[in-house]
C-alpha cells in the first residue's frame, strides 16, 4: 500500500455507490467527517430489529455498517475500505 489521501468532497461522492463488502451487496448511504468513514445499508439481508431509548424493540431496519476510510495511522487507506468491490 501507499500512502494515500482523500477529501471528504472526494468520498461523499461516493454516496449512492452500490458495492460488495464481505459478500453482501451493499449501498454507500453516508460519510462520516469524524474518522473519516463511510457508512453501507446492507442490501442483502432481512432487517434488524432496533430498540428504542428504554431498550424496547419496536421497530425493525436495514443492517448497516461503519467503514474506516483510514488505517489507524492515517496514512493509508484502510483493508477494509480498500476490500469494497464496486458493483457496475
């Protein structure tokens, strides 16, 4: 690996990219500043069922995931990032 660098501009653009991360067929929803990260919606799967505030489950919702764009170091991108296979 080198040593890479990304902008924020530059990941968000990646919103909306339908992926494959660790054999499921996943959607970039979001880009986490703080990290920085992106976030998947699991497309694949059944729905999670979430708990409220008082740990009551109510609700279900799609499985998602948090993905470290940067190694802990920050001067590479990280295995997991770079593991993400775009689907086109």
């Amino acid at each position: 690996m080198s040593l890479s660098h990304i902008t924020i501009e530059q990941a968000r653009s990646m919103i909306g990219l339908e992926v494959r991360f660790q054999e499921t067929h996943c959607t970039v929803i979001e880009v986490l500043e703080d990290g920085p990260s992106v976030v998947l919606l699991d497309r694949s799967r059944g729905n999670d069922i979430q708990a409220d505030q008082h740990g009551e489950a109510h609700r279900r919702v799609p499985k998602t995931y948090v993905i470290k764009i940067l190694n802990p170091s920050k001067d590479e991108f990280s295995l997991s990032f770079l593991a993400l296979d775009p689907l086109i």
